[in-house]
C-alpha cells in the first residue's frame, strides 16, 4: 500500500504524510497483509505501524495472522521494530488460538525481532495464556503511562470492559482504540474477563476526549476506517445511554 502524500498533521488512507516525523500506518488484514487467509479476511483487523520517521523507530500495535508481512512493511518504509504495543489478549490481536485456528502473532514475531511487548497490568496473565509469551517477555504498565517512540509520545489508556486490560493508544491527535470502541458500537462484553459496567466507564472516558481527536478501531466493522469523536458522539448508539443504569438496562442488569 503506498503512502499518498498528504498535508501535515493528517491522515489520508490510513497513512500520515511523508514528510511529516509522525509515522502512522493503519493496515488491513486480508488486504495489506496476510493476503489469501481467509481467517484475516473475515475477521478484518487493522494493525498499526507508529513511529518517528526521523529516528527510525516504530512500534506494531497488535501484529497477528502474518507478521512477516507487517515486518517487511515497516522495513521498506525504513522503519525497525522498537517494540509491541497489544490492545488486549485475544487472539485475532496477539496471536493464539481462535476458534479451532491458530493464529500466528507476537510470538512469532519475537523470533524475528527481538523487542518488548507492552501491555496493561490486568491484562498480562490473560496475554501470557494466550500466546504463551512469560512474564519477562512483557512491559506492565497502567493507564497513563506513556511510551516514547523517538520523540513521540503515546499515551496509554486503560479502557476495561471488552477484557480486564484493555488499552487503548492516544497520539498525535489520534486514537488507537482496538476492540474497546468502534465506529459503529463497541467490544462484546459477554466473554471471559468482560464487564459491561467498566465498559461504560471506559466509553465515557473516550467520549470526553477533545472533538477532533481521530479514532482508528481494531477492525474494519464499518465503511469508514476512522472518524472523529465529535462524529461518532452523535452518530454512534454506544453514547446514546446517558446514565450507567440506563446502560446497563440493555444488558438486562
């Protein structure tokens, strides 16, 4: 997928502009890598690659299905790997099996590039189930850390509700909001380590964020591959309860 370029500061077919230091990738599984798998074409996931183009370093949020692919993206852009930035534990995100598949993910990738693997605190027991990583193979952090990619900064969010630790990643205006918030609805709250009252919370946290803050999803469950919290406030039912009892009325609690 070439980068187009754009004005800077902004974002055009997921990819920042070229001759900005901000380095922002958003890639499709099925599309821009792992293509012919049908289990990441189904599940369109989207990675992103962020970085500082001036250093060289850049961090893979979620690499799963083919990580070779996501590594040779991010080399032909002359970028190296400085670390792993995962969402939440499930599978389609780090790797793992799913559903009778095993998908590949981070895992893998550290036999190629060695590097650090960040993720929230409450969520490491989930991760080291999941992909068989160990302890001194992860970063825990809280919400409100914040990871220096060069001179960029990326704010940790913890966001729980779609699991334990869900994070979430705000930077250069944008966020990087996997399985907790999408353009249209949020991340189930019916599977293990979910909970729909720390699902509101989270939602109302991401909410407050300022109106042009730009969201990137986990997947593709929308035409859209991003859109505005100012947009998705009026647009996305998730934001229409305005009290915690009200929301969690539809999930008969």
């Amino acid at each position: 997928m070439a980068a187009a370029a754009v004005p800077a500061g902004r974002t055009v077919n997921g990819v920042s502009d070229p001759t900005d230091r901000f380095y922002f990738r958003q890639l499709l599984s099925g599309r821009d890598f792992a293509v012919g798998d049908p289990i990441a074409t189904q599940m369109v996931n989207f990675v992103y690659a962020i970085g500082d183009r001036a250093t060289g370093e850049c961090v893979l949020v979620d690499p799963a299905y083919a990580v070779g692919d996501l590594l040779d993206v991010i080399e032909a852009d002359g970028m190296r790997l400085s670390g792993v930035l995962a969402t939440h534990y499930h599978a389609d995100h780090v790797g793992g099996s799913m559903m009778g598949y095993n998908i590949e993910g981070v895992a893998s990738l550290l036999e190629r590039s060695d590097c650090p693997v960040h993720v929230n605190r409450a969520e490491v027991p989930w991760v080291e189930r999941t992909t068989g990583l160990t302890d001194d193979q992860l970063v825990a952090h809280d919400g409100g850390d914040v990871l220096r990619v060069g001179d960029i900064e990326i704010t940790l969010v913890h966001t729980p509700g779609h699991t334990p630790g869900s994070q979430c990643f705000h930077v250069d205006g944008r966020l990087v909001s996997g399985d907790t918030l999408f353009l249209e609805g949020c991340g189930r709250t019916d599977l293990p380590g979910s909970d729909p009252a720390a699902m509101f919370d989270s939602l109302q946290t991401l909410v407050a964020l300022p109106d042009d803050t730009v969201v990137f999803p986990g997947h593709r469950y929308s035409m859209p591959s991003s859109g505005t919290i100012e947009a998705l406030r009026e647009t996305n039912y998730v934001f229409k309860p305005k009290s915690k009892d009200a929301w969690l009325q539809w999930f008969g609690q």
